[in-house]
C-alpha cells in the first residue's frame, strides 16, 4: 500500500477553561491520543455522540485549533505548527465543509464573487477566473446565473452545493466534512451525497467524513472510525465495524440505528440501551472511559484502561472483551 495522504499519529488537543470570580480553572482534555491514516482517493468516516471530539480534530487539521501535542503529516510533512503564509498554502491543500452553508457563506456577497475570491488564491494563475467560477458551479449542479444569486436567494441544498465549489476552487486533496449534510432535507441529502461521490470519483479526493448519522457513513466511507470521550474505541473497514462490530459502544450505537442491523449476514444485532450521560472531559474516568455506562463492565474496566486490540483483519478495538479468537495484541 502507498504511503497515506494524511497520518494523524498520538494527537491530544486541550482547552483551558476558565472557572469564573473564586473557581477553579480547568483543562478539558477535547482529543486524547488519537491516530489514524487516510489514503488518497478515500473516505474515513468519524462517528460519536456530541462532545466526543469529532470537529476538534478537523478544526486542528485545518490550524484553527492548535494541539497539545502528536503529529499531523499530510504527504509526509508535520502540518501541526504551521503559521502564517505556510499555514495558508497548507490550507489550499486541505478545505472544509462546514454544517450550516448558510453561515459559512458571506451573506454580502454574491456566490459569484465568493468564489472569484477563492480561485485568485489558487497557487496555479487561472487565466479565465470567472470561466472557472462558471465551471465550477457546473461541476456541482448549478446553472451559471447562481453567480448573480447571494445566500439568501438560495435554498438549503444549493447553499451547501456553492460551499462544496468553494472547497473545490483551491484544487485541495483532502476535504472535511463537518456534518455536511446533517442540516439538509433527507432527499436533498442524498443528492449532495452522491455528488461528493461522484467528485471523489473525478477528482480523486480524499475525505474526512464527520457524522452523527451512521447510514450515511455505511453509504460514503471506506473506513470507520468510532469516537468517545476524545478517544477512537474502534476503527475499522465500514463492513467490519457495521457488520462485525467489536466494542459495546459502537453496538449501542448500531442499535439505535432505526433500519435492522446484521452482524455476518445472518445474526441481527441485539438491542443495546445506554444509560446516563457522557463523562465530562475534564474529568474523565478511570480504567475505560466507557464503563460507567457499559452494560459489560467488569472491574477490570473501572481499574485498566484497555489497550488497543488489532483483529487479523486490522479492526482495531480497545475494549478488555474484544472477540478473543480474532484478536491480537497491538504493537
């Protein structure tokens, strides 16, 4: 296998908070320790529970969170202290697509000249700007009189449609996708899913797929990777961690999916209910960060953080009662 577009190794991102007049101050520990590797021309998807750190990593991918410490390589170069000039010729390599399109546009401008704004920084002079500005809203499925037309004027769909050819209009590698789809109607939805694909497909674009929605990760990634308490518990191909799931937590999640899920074709997977909330990051749990709401803690969980478990098949896991005759130890 070629070496990956991005290698995001050991990457731990905190934030002080300020307690207020007589309070304690305290650091909230956002991402703890994640790594992971995305080749060109693939789709990881992330998936967690609001709070599990999903948008903090693509914040610092992009410079706009700076982490604690752990390295972020796109193509083998370390991006994670990059300022100034060197941080924006980075940023037309990697773009983002945000949530809501409709504050992520300049509500001033018109789509036209947003994205004249974009393509004069491309590093490659275009020497038809406002041909490519034309071209590019072709590319994404809208007529050439959308230059004229500013946010407002603009449907939800059509909006996020102008902010996929902004992210387009840099020529990036890599784009994140920050819930980019999570706002839209469901059949609006699945038109600007399959135009994502179809762009990967063209242009040989990578994504960084962040979503609450598991049928929509099943549908664009090729790896997943589940997040809770800043922490990846499991990661792995979509058909191993959607079929063969390994950590209670991604089961729990399966299982309020509303379609049926299957596990080996054959055996539906059972349903899981978790209780409470979530752990506050700046005061985590002991042992695993899942176990005061897993259903099959024991007390080696309230004591031992689990190690990583790889699977024959590379599916990694980190929970003490990953399926043992599948599993190996992680180097």
């Amino acid at each position: 296998m070629s070496a990956p577009l991005l290698s995001v190794d050991d990457l731990h991102v905190t934030f002080r908070r300020s307690g207020g007049p007589g309070r304690r101050s305290n650091t909230v520990r956002a991402v703890r320790g994640v790594s992971f590797e995305l080749q060109a021309g693939q789709t990881l998807g992330i998936a967690g529970e609001s709070g599990s750190g999903k948008s903090t990593i693509a914040r610092s991918l992009m410079g706009i969170n700076k982490p604690a410490s752990g390295s972020m390589l796109l193509d083998g170069v370390d991006v994670a202290h990059r300022r100034g000039s060197s941080l924006a010729a980075y940023r037309r390599t990697m773009q983002m697509i945000f949530q809501d399109p409709y504050d992520s546009l300049d509500p001033r401008m018109t789509v036209g000249d947003t994205l004249l704004e974009a393509v004069r920084l491309r590093k490659d002079r275009v020497a038809d700007p406002r041909g490519e500005v034309r071209a590019l809203l072709e590319k994404v499925g809208l007529s050439r009189s959308f230059a004229d037309r500013r946010p407002r004027e603009l449907s939800g769909g059509q909006r996020q449609r102008v902010s996929i050819a902004r992210a387009l209009s840099v020529d990036p590698r890599l784009i994140l996708c920050d819930e980019a789809v999570s706002a839209l109607d469901v059949s609006v939805r699945a038109q600007v899913l399959n135009l994502l694909k179809d762009l990967q497909e063209e242009l040989g674009l990578a994504y960084l797929f962040i979503s609450h929605d598991l049928s929509t990760l099943r549908f664009m990634a090729d790896q997943v990777a589940i997040m809770y308490l800043g922490e990846i518990v499991e990661m792995g191909s979509r058909d191993e961690v959607f079929e063969r799931p390994q950590h209670p937590y991604t089961r729990a999640l399966l299982s309020a999916v509303p379609e049926p899920v299957v596990i080996d074709r054959t055996v539906r997977l059972p349903r899981v209910r978790l209780t409470g909330e979530p752990p506050s990051p700046t005061n985590p749990p002991s042992g695993c960060s899942f176990h005061p709401r897993c259903p099959l803690a024991q007390d080696v969980c309230r004591t031992t953080a689990p190690a990583a478990r790889v699977t024959a098949s590379g599916q990694i896991a980190a929970c003490h009662f990953a399926e043992p005759e599948e599993v190996v130890a992680a180097s």
